[in-house]
C-alpha cells in the first residue's frame, strides 16, 4: 500500500498525474423496472476521500456496492488497480473484498452472537489467520479506539457511537487499500458521528487508505477530499475542495 500524508488533498492535476486506485466507467443498473444507475462514471485516487452526495433514491448506495463488487452493473465497467472487477466471478469479487476492501454501515452490521473482540477478528480468521493472533491484534485496534473494555459485549450492549468504533475497527483490521462507508454515522449523534469520522478518516490517512463515503450530512461529507454527486442514477459535476 503506498502511504499517503497525514491530510493531503488531492487537486485536479494531482489527479490526473497519478493513475486512479477504483474507477466505475459509463455504469448502468437497473433492479426490474427501476432505472439505479444510468452512465455513472467515477475515479478514486489513492488515499483519496471520496464522498458520495445526493438525495434518497439518486443512486449513491447503489454505486458504492457496484464499486466495492457487491453489485455487479448491467453495462460499463469497474475497474480496481487496472483490472476489471465486474467480470470477476463470485467467488473471486468476495476474495477481493476481504482481501482489499473494508466496510462500514449505518448499522455497523456487526455480528449480533459475537462479541466485539471476536467481531474485530473475523476478517483476519476469514482470510487464513489462527485465533490467537487475530484475537491479539483485535484487541490492540479495540485499544487504539478506546473500545478496548468492551472486547467481551456482544453488540446488543453496546451504545450505537461503540457499536459504530468496533465497525471502524474492523473495516481497518486487515489494512485494507479501500474502506466503503455507507451512511456510518446516520443513526448516530452529532458527538458520537464526529467521534467516528475522527477514527475513520485519521487512521485510513495514516494507513495511505482510500474512503468511498455515501452520506447527506454536510458535516460528515466536509471530511472528504472531493464531493461526487448523483441524480437520477447519473453523476452530475464535481465540486473539487481547495
């Protein structure tokens, strides 16, 4: 993974000089007779926070699944360090997933019978690893975002912002190269959602790590690099931060 500055912005013609990380190329989905995504085309750089703005139904979910190789998009392309991604079968997308990719959801979608160590630990079990020294480094993230004491809860006692830092923990476990949050901090207070974009944002910067962030809060879109937004299923101009 190339690191990145703590903080860096990519502009324009940084963009153009380096080569995208994830790229969505002239993407059309359609579920039945609803039209998702029409033409949708988006390029994130390395250690570039991306987010992905619009109103409800305007098709941002639905492209962040089609880029992270949830969904695969009926016409155009996806494309992840130079090769197609939407091609791929089953199998292979979901080896890419728990090899590159993190995620975060607006519920955590946490593990309801595990505990948060446990939780922390499964993609590192998932990808080959023996309990004790996934359980180990579990525990060390669960210290690093001051959850540590919470390693035997199950999420059901856990507060929503807790719940949410154990999710963060785990997207960033495996040092992935890109973290897909959708909507992380919307059933979260405004403390607690800023606690987490904190975690999110600091340590995927620190790790070079890039961010796909589908939200509406304009507090939580200000901690990205680059607003993409959508319409209709259609991306519509950018807005490119100074």
């Amino acid at each position: 993974m190339t690191d990145q500055p703590t903080g860096s912005r990519l502009m324009p013609e940084t963009r153009t000089a380096v080569a995208p990380l994830l790229v969505a190329r002239d993407a059309d989905l359609s579920f039945g007779a609803t039209r998702a995504l029409t033409g949708a085309s988006v390029e994130i750089g390395p250690g570039e926070i991306v987010a992905l703005l619009g109103p409800s139904g305007s098709g941002k979910s639905t492209l962040l699944h089609c880029l992270a190789g949830i969904l695969r998009p009926d016409a155009g392309e996806i494309v992840y360090r130079g090769q197609r991604v939407d091609d791929r079968s089953d199998e292979q997308r979901s080896a890419l997933r728990r090899s590159d990719f993190g995620f975060v959801f607006q519920f955590g979608s946490l593990v309801s019978e595990l505990s948060a160590l446990e939780n922390v630990a499964l993609p590192l079990r998932l990808s080959g690893q023996r309990r004790r020294p996934a359980e180990a480094t579990a525990r060390e993230w669960l210290d690093r975002f001051d959850v540590g004491d919470l390693a035997g809860k199950r999420p059901g006692e856990m507060s929503g912002g807790q719940g949410q830092r154990v999710a963060v923990a785990r997207a960033l476990v495996t040092g992935p190269r890109v973290v897909f949050a959708d909507e992380p901090t919307g059933a979260l207070d405004s403390y607690s959602g800023e606690r987490v974009m904190d975690l999110l944002s600091g340590v995927a910067r620190a790790q070079g790590a890039s961010i796909v962030l589908v939200t509406h809060e304009a507090r939580v879109a200000a901690y990205a690099d680059r607003e993409v937004s959508l319409r209709d299923g259609a991306v519509v101009p950018e807005v490119v931060r100074a």
